[in-house]
C-alpha cells in the first residue's frame, strides 16, 4: 500500500459517502419530524445492520475471486459507475439537468408522508420507519459498493471503510447540531469529484486486471484523474454551449 493509492481510495469513499449520507439524513430526518425519532432510528437501525451483514457476507467471498479477475471486474464496474457520476455532475454544472435540492427533497417526503397519513390511520409509524429504511439501503449500498471496489485488490478496505465511517459521522454531527437538511452542502461538486475520482480507479484496476503496467504504477491514477477532470470540465462547458445555442 501507498500513499499515492490510499489518499485516493480514502477521499473517493469519504466524497462519496458524504453525498450519500447527507440524502439519507434529509429523509431521516423528515421522517423523524412527522413521526418522531423511535420509527427514524428502528428504520435506520435495521438498515444499517442489513448492511452489515452484506459486508460481513461479501468480505469473505473476495478472497476466494483470483485477484485479476476481481480487478478487471470492479474497474469495468467502477468505470462505468463513474462515468456516469460525471456526467450528470457535467450536465447539472451546465444547467441541463437540475441542481440536487435538500430541502426540496425534505419538503417532498414530509408531504409524501403526510399523503400516507391521510390514507391511513394505522401503523403509520410503521410506514415511517420503512422510509428510513428504504433510504438507508438504498442510499448505503451504494457506498458499500464504492467502499469495496476502491478497496479491494490492493488491501485498502480498511482505509476505505474509515474514509465512510468518517463521511457518516461528518453529516451526523453537523446534522445534529443545526437539525435541519443540510441543503448548503456543494452536492454536485461532490459528486463531480467522486465522478472524476472513480473513473480513475476504474481505468486502473481494468488495466491491473489485464496485466498492463502502468507507467509510474501507483502514480498513474493521478494521471487518469486530472484527464477526466479535464474532460468533465470540458464536456460541461461545451454541454452549456449548445444549450444556449439551441435554447
């Protein structure tokens, strides 16, 4: 392990857990404004140990995949995992696609909630509690993903695992400080970076998987991540070009 490749595979974990986290603590918290904190957290609660035990399930299966094929397999996937992050992070920094809203997103759920409560009567903390768990699963295998596939194949889980950890507990405090939807958090630049960061490691661990030594090793990930910086930059300049012309 080096510093050249765990910087990396720590910040694209922390980025992109942060993103995540801070959707799942917008609906967290609506749910837990309409119907209180016990259905919020028995919701996330049981999400967060459904996700502990799919890791807990997948660690030990890696080891039993040859290593090439694990890489070849999780650089085809984090490539294109990335390239799309980039490029509706490209296309929303052109003002094609909308810009992410927290508090447009809390107001949707807590009126989506709301919905159900006039529809039903009962078991509505039941139904809020499956909110919360919903969006932690969804929201969180996503990161377990991300988490696993910038970790494995050069044993960096570890430092993964804590760049998600420290992503979680970032949102958690800020949240719990000002208890309200963190709607000033830079989504799409996150988003971008992470774009950037996981395309780097997708081309990476492609060519690992195929036996190609890269230039500089290690090194060449900064290489791939400045041209796909490079690239989502332009691309969205050009994006917001031919919106104007065509607009």
């Amino acid at each position: 392990m080096t510093f050249a490749t765990a910087a990396p595979a720590v910040t694209a974990a922390f980025l992109a857990s942060l993103v995540a986290v801070v959707e799942v603590f917008t609906i967290v918290l609506a749910v837990a404004t309409l119907r209180g904190w016990r259905p919020a957290a028995l919701g996330t609660t049981a999400g967060l140990t459904v996700l502990t035990a799919i890791v807990l399930l997948l660690g030990p299966l890696l080891d039993r995949v040859p290593i090439t094929s694990l890489q070849l397999a999780i650089g085809i996937l984090l490539l294109l995992f990335g390239m799309g992050w980039l490029r509706k992070a490209s296309l929303r920094a052109a003002g094609i696609l909308p810009l992410h809203d927290e508090d447009a997103i809390f107001a949707a759920e807590a009126a989506d909630l709301g919905e159900q409560a006039r529809r039903q009567q009962r078991n509505l903390d039941w139904v809020a509690g499956v909110t919360a768990l919903k969006a932690v699963l969804l929201e969180g295998l996503e990161v377990v993903f991300i988490v696993i596939a910038v970790g494995a194949g050069r044993g960096l889980l570890v430092p993964a695992g804590l760049g998600a950890v420290a992503a979680c507990a970032l949102v958690l405090a800020i949240g719990a400080a000002v208890h309200r939807p963190l709607s000033r958090v830079p989504e799409n630049t996150l988003k971008f970076g992470v774009g950037v960061m996981l395309s780097a490691f997708g081309v990476f661990w492609t060519g690992e998987g195929l036996g190609i030594a890269w230039p500089g090793q290690d090194l060449a990930l900064l290489s791939f991540a400045a041209l796909f910086l490079g690239a989502g930059l332009m691309g969205s300049v050009f994006a917001r070009k031919f919106a104007v012309e065509f607009a």
